[in-house]
C-alpha cells in the first residue's frame, strides 16, 4: 500500500498569514487517498477557533489538489489542499500492525 500526506497552504485575504502544514499520513490505495483529500478539504480549519460562514471548495486538475476559499466572520481564507504520494525514504519500511 502506497503511503501518502496531505500538505495544507493557507494564507488569509491581503496575505497577512500564510502557513503551511501538513493536515494528514496515512496509507492506503490512490482511491482512499483521494477521498480523504476532498474529506479534508471540505472539513478542514485552517486556523483554530475560525468561525466559518462559507466555504467554496474546486477541484484542480484530476483531484490530487483542492482549492478553498474559506470565509470567517472576521476574515476570509485561501487554502490548497495538495495530496503527496512518498516515492522514495531512506528510512525503514513502517511497522504493520
């Protein structure tokens, strides 16, 4: 099974705050992985505390990458949701269950 991330860039209007983070690791097929994007993107905050009024969520290109436009009652959001599939580690394979 493939292992993936969700990586999250968010900024707010006029570019006061900009993060990055990573939202999610898991394993699993490229299916679930992107099911769980769209889950993240639809459901994610970018900031504790944030009081959502509106979110707009589109789809760039074949649903590896998310965009949101997050509107607060103070201010509004701009995040990408980018799905990442590890190719390549020089650590060891993780342990099974």
């Amino acid at each position: 099974m493939a292992r993936w991330v969700v990586l999250v860039q968010a900024s707010t209007e006029g570019g006061i705050e900009d993060a990055s983070e990573e939202a999610a690791r898991f394993e699993g097929t490229q299916e679930q992985a992107r099911a769980r994007l769209y889950e993240i993107a639809c459901t994610h905050r970018p900031r504790s505390g944030l009081r959502q009024k509106r979110r707009e969520v589109y789809r760039i290109g074949d649903g590896d990458t998310y965009y949101a436009c997050i509107k607060g009652v103070v201010s509004t959001f701009r995040v990408t949701y980018q799905l990442a599939e590890l190719v390549w580690s020089t650590g060891p394979e993780p342990k099974r269950p």
